[in-house]
C-alpha cells in the first residue's frame, strides 16, 4: 500500500531520533530499513527502547504504554503506532 507523504516525512524522522539516541554510526535516515527488527537484528534493550519511547512521546504528544513496547519492533510499526495514538486522540 503506498504511504503518504508524511508518513514517510515521520519514518524519516523517527530515525533520525533512533540513530541519534543509540548513536548508530554509518547509518542515516535515508538507509535506514523501516523493517529492520531493532531489537533481533540491531540489539537495542528495553532501556534502549524506553528512551527512545520517552523521546517520541514528547516529540509526538502521545503516551506510547509500556505494554506496548513489544509492538515496536522495527522503525514502520513504531511509526504506524504513532498515527494510531495521534487519530485516536483528537
């Protein structure tokens, strides 16, 4: 299914937000792979994972429950649980 415009101006800048708080190297947005499993294939942890949830929840306005940390296993489903938190909250 094609994407929007903005939804891929956000995988683009949840990424930047992921490789600046893990501080990837030799990765950039634009080669990040949004179906990258970052927890088997990156090796992030839960205290990775939480800081960047913190990150998003502010740069996003939304509250991203801890429950639903396992969701958010590569950079699309994070970005796709960021448009479902923001139509449901209007």
């Amino acid at each position: 299914m094609p994407q929007s415009k903005d939804f891929k101006g956000m995988i683009q800048h949840v990424a930047e937000i992921i490789i600046d708080e893990l501080k990837l190297e030799d990765v950039t947005p634009d080669t990040f792979d949004p179906d990258l499993d970052l927890v088997d294939e990156l090796g992030i942890d839960s205290m990775d994972l939480a800081t960047i949830a913190l990150v998003l929840q502010d740069e996003y306005k939304i509250v991203i429950d801890e429950d639903d940390y396992p969701k958010l296993k590569t950079l699309r489903l994070i970005c796709e649980y960021i448009e479902e938190k923001q139509a449901t909250k209007h």
